[in-house]
C-alpha cells in the first residue's frame, strides 16, 4: 500500500475479527516506526506498555474503559497504552522550566506524532486501530505498573478490521487552511 493510500483509508475501527490475534513482532514494527517520529530536541518522551495476553487484554478493558469503548474495542487483540514523560519536551533542561507558553503542551504533541506513526504502521500492515481517551489512568497505572513520573494519555486498541470503515466527511482545506 502506497503512502497517500494509507493516509485515505486509516480510519476508527469499532469492530474487529476477534480470531485474528496481532503478533508481537506486528507490534513491534508498528512501534518501530512511532520511534521515527520527530520530537522536541529528540527528546524521545513518548513511552508505550503493550497488552498481549488475552487475560489481560479483557480486565484492562473490563477495568479501565468505559462501557461504549469496551464495545468499540471489542475484538481487539492488542491494547497500546500512551504516556509520556513531562517537563522535558517544552522545557530547558538546564532549569526545568517551560521555554513557551506551550508547557507539557509539546509532550503530548511529540506523543500525537508518535502515535499517528503508529496508526500508519498498523494500516500499511493490513491492521485497525482505534485511540481511546477516555480512560482510567489510575487503574491502568496499577495494573500495568506505569510510573507516577509518566503522564498516560490513550489507549489504542489494535486488531484487524471486521468491516471497512467510511471514512467521514472532510472540511475542504480553504475552510481550515489561511495563505498569509
């Protein structure tokens, strides 16, 4: 698949082949490219906890999504769990404080490329994905053990796509684009 058609067909998966189990070496290529991903002085804050088992897979659905993306995510083999490391990106390493008005703003940018990378692999590689924000970070910190240090912002549901998915309406690019 060529690069402009990955762009055109990545979408929101809500409904994967449950029978269809993602491989580790799958993920690892997929995380492989995320670590591509450019970031502030190449910091590198981005930080991914990958479940595989299906038993965990289960719980931390069950546990730590609500109901709507426990059905979304049905199916999935795989959950990619996002954080990074804040006051590092944005920030003077010298004196720990903010550079601009953008703050840990520039952690969860760095986090939003690395992850589209990620979303990119997974399409290329035939593979759906689906990010979720709305999570509970508390539980997924005790039951994956993620640092207090990283600040946990999605969780990506990966698996191979049941049906393909439409892709929704785009705003034309001179409504969200201004030439000065």
């Amino acid at each position: 698949m060529d690069f402009k058609e990955t762009l055109e067909t990545r979408r929101s998966i809500r409904s994967f082949e449950a029978d269809k189990k993602v491989s580790k070496e799958q993920l690892e290529e997929m995380l492989a490219a995320a670590g591509m991903a450019p970031s502030w002085k190449n910091s590198q804050t981005a930080r991914t906890f990958c479940v595989i088992s299906e038993e965990l897979v289960e719980k931390v659905k069950k546990e730590c999504l609500p109901e709507f993306n426990q059905r979304s995510s049905a199916g999935a083999t795989a959950l990619l769990v996002t954080a990074f490391v804040p006051g590092i990106s944005g920030f003077d390493t010298n004196t720990g404080t903010p550079v601009n008005e953008g703050g840990n703003g520039w952690g969860y940018y760095d986090l939003g490329m690395h992850d589209q990378n990620l979303l990119l692999a997974a399409r290329a590689m035939g593979l759906g994905t689906l990010v979720m924000g709305i999570r509970d970070a508390k539980k997924l910190r005790e039951l994956l053990q993620i640092p207090e240090e990283q600040e946990v912002v999605s969780v990506i549901a990966v698996g191979y796509p049941a049906a393909e998915a439409k892709m929704p309406p785009r705003k034309p690019l001179l409504e969200v684009v201004r030439f000065c």
